[in-house]
C-alpha cells in the first residue's frame, strides 16, 4: 500500500498545509527561534504551490 493510499487526507491541499505551518512553528518555538506565523504561512505556501506546478497530480 503507498502512503497516500494509506492516508488520502494528506493529498488535500488545506490539511497538508495546516499541519506543515503548525508543526515549523511549534517545532521552531521549542527552540527558542521566534518566527511569525504569517512567514511560515508564505513559505509553506509558495514551497506546495512549486510542488503543485511540478506534478499536478500531487494534490488529485
């Protein structure tokens, strides 16, 4: 079975963006590297939208 066979929720666009954006943040908060959220939004978004245009598949 592949992974995202094994878990389809990961394939939608929001919730593999959401869990990527809180698990920088907390992880860098753990380690004392203040970053606004709002950056991590940007660069968590412009990194899916490269993958998107690679493979249009990715997110189907």
């Amino acid at each position: 079975m592949k992974f995202y066979e094994k878990y389809p929720i990961l394939k939608q666009k929001s919730f593999l963006s959401k869990v990527l954006i809180d698990t920088v943040y907390s992880t860098m908060a753990l380690e004392n590297q203040n970053v606004l959220k709002i950056k991590i939004i940007k660069i968590v978004d412009t990194i899916l939208k490269e993958r998107e245009l690679k493979d249009s598949a990715f997110f189907k």
